[in-house]
C-alpha cells in the first residue's frame, strides 16, 4: 500500500489544529474553523486553500501547441499568452481522462494543472500521446507548490500582504513572475465562484505565502468547504460529475469542447452525442425538504430508479437542500418532478438548473 503523501505546508495545518483526511493519496486538511465559517469567509471575505496536492505538467517545443490541442477539447490554437483555459482531455470513445486548466505562458509552452487524483494516469496517458509531436512533457508535480486565494476581498490581500500586483489580470488570465531567482505563476482563477487567484511556485515561497496571509488574519480554508463552494455554483468534480463514463457532453460541459477545430481525441464520440443526444444527463434537483441527499444515493420517478446523485448537500448559500445528479435523459427537462431515496424513505423534489448560487467573478 502506498504510504500517505504531504504537501508542503502539512506541518502548518497540523499545528492550527485542522482537521486532517486522506484525499487523493494526500493528508489534507478537511476544516479548521469549520465548513460553514470558513465557507462564509470566501463568499463575503477572503480565505486562502492549499492545494499543493494539484498536479503540474510544462509542455514546451516546436509542436507544443499542435499537442496540447490534439489532448484537449478547448482550442488553444491562436489564444494570446497570459491565457488560461479550461477543458478536458478525453478518451477515444468520449469519456473523460480529467478536467484541467491549461495556461498558454508563451508561443509553445504550456502549464497543465491536473486533479491530484490522476496525476500519475494522467501523466502516464499524456506521454502515451506524445508519439509524432515534436515535445518536451515535463511532469514538476513534485516541484510545485500552490495556493488558492479566493473571495471578493481577494485582490487586496494578494497584493498589501504578498506584494504582487495583480489588478491587471482579469479573469482566466496568468502571468508569470521572477522574484527570488524563481518563476511565480499567478492567475485570475479558482475553484469557488468568487473573484480569486491560484499562486503557484516552489515550497519555499508557498510556505512563506502562506505565513503572511496567516499573519495578516486571511482564513484557512480546508477541502471541506472547497467543496460546497464549488458545488453550489455548478462545478464539476472528476469523479463524480465527470468520469471516463461520464463525458463532457452528458456533464453539460460542452461549451468547452471545441468540435468546429482539427482533429482532438475523443472528438468523433463527442461529435456524434452532440448530434445524436445521449443516454444520460447530468442535472440539478431541488428536494422540498431538509433532508440532504448524498452522492450515490438514488434518484426515482414513480418509484422506478432512474439516475443516481453525484453530488448534494444542504447549501450553505441558499439555505436549501439541492444535488446534482446523473439520470436518463428522457427525465432531465427542467420542472420534472422526481424523488430521492434516503435511507428507507423517499424525499419530492424538482429537477432545476444545476447551478444553485451566482458566481461573482470579476470579468
């Protein structure tokens, strides 16, 4: 069995007393304050994450660009440097591989950020592509450290305590720092639904950031309220609402894949569930109750299972009792009335969009 890994700020969590869980391979910090403060924090505040378990990969040479959009489903040809999309790599029968955030740092060199569950597959998967491009794939997981800043007073706090300026990046935009003799990337992006940035760089400077925001009186924010932040304004989670059985088509992701472009893989598929429709989709239901559905849990119409939930909770924004959930098409129209199965009892509630809370960026 593979032992526990660490970030590079584990030992901070363990001495501010968080609540430390395995996820992804890594001990991580699940809460300090608790969900709900720490929630709050980011949706009227500030709050700082350490996601250092996320995966990088730098993908450089003459083909670089032909490359990466050959893997992904966004289409990087022609982007200007500094920006940053996002999108999926897929299998060739439209599954999805992972979802990640490509960062164009300059003509034919790219910074990958990868779920810290596939780091290994998909890296594995990314080299088993590289056959024809003329490419350099190196994987620096092991080298970077990174942080999230996340929520409206985030701006601010990025700039008087970690002196960088960033009023100049708008949102999915990067730019890439030297301070100290190192490379700084820092981006316009997030994981919450707020205005924020993600800081990405060596475990020194990581580590010191992180002092700073800590000193200055930023709240530490652990995974468990990442995820309820990110649930309520829609965002997927590999693994449950995205899966090599669950594609961005019947994610309801398809803006972000680009079928008008050459030749990606998984295109064909994709092309054809766009044209054809798909088995199942991806929604959102409301319950009329406070009960709270879980992932797995069963979604029924007229006692007959139909679906199962992916991700639910009692939302913390909202004050409701909402999930998504993967069911069969010929039930995912807006208004369907549906149940939820929770534990012996069944619990009404009506299928709505799948996006319970406004997203705040600054555009």
């Amino acid at each position: 069995m593979e032992s526990i890994k660490h970030t590079c700020l584990h030992d901070k969590h363990i001495s501010q007393g968080a609540q430390m869980m395995p996820f992804a391979g890594f001990d991580m910090p699940i809460q300090y304050s608790g969900i709900t403060d720490e929630h709050n924090a980011v949706r009227t505040d500030c709050g700082v994450f350490d996601v250092s378990h996320m995966g990088e990969v730098l993908i450089s040479g003459p083909d670089a660009e032909k490359y990466v959009n050959h893997i992904f489903t966004n289409d990087v040809k022609g982007v200007a440097d500094g920006k940053v999309l996002y999108g999926m790599m897929c299998y060739e029968d439209g599954g999805t591989v992972d979802d990640l955030l490509v960062y164009k740092i300059m003509h034919n060199n790219y910074f990958l950020v990868i779920n810290a569950a596939n780091i290994d597959k998909d890296v594995e998967w990314m080299r088993q592509q590289q056959n024809g491009f003329d490419v350099v794939l190196t994987h620096e997981s092991d080298y970077f450290g990174q942080i999230a800043v996340q929520g409206p007073n985030s701006e601010k706090i990025v700039e008087e305590v970690l002196n960088l300026k960033v009023n100049d990046l708008t949102f999915y935009t990067c730019k890439t720092l030297e301070r100290f003799d190192e490379t700084i990337y820092i981006s316009r992006t997030g994981y919450t639904g707020e205005d924020g940035f993600e800081i990405y760089a060596s475990h020194d400077y990581i580590r010191s950031a992180w002092d700073k925001l800590m000193a200055a009186g930023v709240k530490p924010c652990g995974l468990g309220c990442r995820d309820t932040l990110r649930f309520e304004v829609g965002l997927p989670l590999y693994g449950d609402e995205l899966s090599a059985d669950i594609s961005p088509i019947m994610a309801g992701l398809g803006t972000f894949v680009k079928l008008n472009k050459e030749d990606f893989i998984g295109r064909e598929a994709l092309l054809r569930q766009k044209n054809e429709g798909v088995t199942k989709k991806l929604i959102g239901i409301e319950l009329k109750d406070k009960a709270i559905p879980r992932h797995g849990y069963s979604v029924l119409k007229n006692g007959i299972e139909i679906g199962k939930v992916t991700t639910g909770y009692h939302c913390l924004s909202v004050d409701k009792s909402v999930c998504m959930a993967l069911v069969n098409t010929e039930f995912a129209s807006l208004g369907t009335e549906v149940e939820i199965q929770i534990r012996k009892k069944t619990f009404p509630g009506t299928i709505v969009k799948k996006k319970f809370y406004e997203k705040h960026y600054k555009k």
